[in-house]
C-alpha cells in the first residue's frame, strides 16, 4: 500500500488552497494565513501542479474556481473542519479534566494537601494543579480555576461563597504542656508565647487577646516572635510554646493530640474562608467536582455557589 503522504499534496498547500477557495482572493487569502500573497499564490501553483489540473480561472482581478476546484474544495472544506472539531473536542475534554487552584501557604500546607489523597482516590482522572500563594492572584491572569481565600469576601471580579469561619485559641503540644499546669489565664503570662508578627489582624496578637479577657499586664511578654503563619505552627508542633491558633487549619492537630487546647475560654472568632470562583467564567467539570468535594468535606453538603455566570458565551 502506498503511504499516504505520497498521495497527498503538501499540507500547507491545500490549507492556502481552502482560504483563497473561500475568499476567491489570493490577497485575503495571504492575510489570513499571515503570509505573502506570493507565498499564497505559490502554495497554489504548487498545488495545481501536483494535481495537473487548474484550480482557479484567473480573471481579471477576480478568481473563480474550476470544475476541479470546486470538487477539491468541498473536500478540503469538508475534511479541515473534521479536524477542527475532533481537535477542540480532544482539548476541551483535557480542560473538562483539569483544575487550577490557588490558596494560601497555611491553607494548602495544613488543610489542603493532607486531604488530597482523598479527592486523588475519589477523582483519579482528574488533574489538578496548585499555585500556591499568600497574595490575591488574579484567577483569570494567572489561568486559576478556583480560589480559597480568607478574609471578608468583598473580592472584585469574583464570586465568593463562604465555606468556614477560622476560631483562635491557646494551643499547644503535649510535649510543651508536660511537667506544667496552666489553670488559669493568668498562668500563661509567665509561659513561652509564640508571637505572629507582621500584617496579620490584631485578634492574633497575644496582647489584644490578654485585654479582651481583662488581665492587665505588668511588664512585656516573652517568648518567640516568627512572621510566617507556617512558621508559627511548626514552632508550636515542636513543643516550643503556646500559640493563638486553631480551626478549620488546625483541626487535624487538635483531632489526633498533635496539639492541646489550653483553658476552658471562649474562641476568638475570626474571618472566614471562602470558595472563590472568576465572576465570567462557566466552570468546567473538573472545577465542579473540587468545588463540591471541599464543600462536603467542610459543611457535609453539596457547593452552591456556581449559580448562573452572567455575560458568559
């Protein structure tokens, strides 16, 4: 059997051929394609010759196909557009299989990714990439899928639905706690804090909490200051202090003993994490199923924040 490509004419021929066949213009022809009219009219004449047959009457300043034209175009038309459709099929079903999250260093490192051999068991197929980041990406130019953000939920370009709202408390490891008794509010002035510096809200700092809960302090708190939220956790794992953390990022430590809850006092209600979704794109079916997936695993119940996407073609 003869292979094929001896019995085809080059590829880039008939591409020129279909385009000056639908334009009847070398000149469009050229401009779609992005180059020379020449080059046009040479992928053309290379054709014609391959073929030993004209395909166009060369009129003046106008095209019109011949017979033989015609026939080549209605096959040429007919099996581009094959390829055209079996192509975007191929890659929306590989985008139908694929999402983009972002979230936070603390949320991806400490809920997250603990997680995800679930969801990997539960969706084998699906393919999921991470942009891990304690800034606001912009979803549609960083190609993000889907967000988990914390804070107020007033995001520009959004939709946000809320998932879980974080509490704060004194924690610590059983390591730290060994050998101490910690009775009471006041005992904990004289332990090691750990300390979250930088840009984080003033209901994290150990100071503010100390005055909401009426102990007035002598001197400055001791203990160890870090800038990192991550940071700040590993240090409280390893027994170095107390810490004001806690649910939903902390609730595997607190479920499996890693990490203790210190006094019987009321958490410190904090903001919440949100779901957050581009406000023009229509989720594809990868999107879905993690929207749904982390919904149920945080509130038991099914995402319902898709709603409709307005301005969406």
């Amino acid at each position: 059997m003869r292979s094929i490509r001896s019995q085809l004419p080059p590829p880039n021929s008939l591409v020129a051929f279909e385009a000056a066949a639908r334009h009847l213009s070398f000149t469009k022809a050229a401009g779609e394609l992005s180059v020379t009219r020449v080059a046009v009219s040479h992928q053309i004449k290379s054709l014609e010759t391959f073929l030993d047959a004209s395909l166009f009457h060369r009129l003046h300043r106008a095209l019109a196909l011949t017979p033989e034209g015609e026939r080549l175009q209605d096959a040429v038309s007919a099996g581009l557009q094959r390829i055209i459709d079996a192509t975007a099929a191929i890659r929306d079903r590989d985008r139908n299989q694929r999402v983009t999250v972002t979230a936070s260093t603390g949320f991806t490192t400490f809920w997250l990714l603990p997680r995800i051999g679930e969801f990997r068991s539960r969706y084998p197929d699906l393919d999921l990439r991470f942009l891990v980041s304690d800034e606001y990406l912009n979803l549609a130019q960083e190609g993000a899928n889907v967000a988990i953000r914390y804070g107020g939920g007033d995001w520009p370009g959004v939709r946000a639905t809320p998932l879980v709202q974080e509490v704060i408390f004194p924690v610590c490891s059983p390591a730290y706690l060994k050998g101490r008794t910690i009775s009471s509010i006041h005992d904990l002035r004289d332990e090691t804090l750990l300390f979250l510096e930088g840009s984080y809200d003033a209901q994290t700092k150990w100071a503010v909490w100390f005055d909401e809960h009426g102990v007035e302090m002598d001197g400055a708190l001791n203990g160890i200051r870090l800038n990192a939220y991550t940071n700040l956790v590993q240090a409280t794992l390893d027994g170095q202090g107390v810490a004001l953390i806690g649910p939903p990022l902390m609730e595997r430590y607190i479920g499996d003993g890693s990490l203790v809850a210190l006094l019987d006092v009321p958490p410190v209600e904090r903001k919440k994490f949100y779901l957050v979704l581009p406000e023009h794109e229509k989720p594809n079916d990868a999107t879905r199923e993690f929207c749904d997936w982390i919904a149920n695993q945080i509130t038991g119940g099914e995402f319902t924040g898709f709603g409709t996407v307005s301005g969406h073609r």
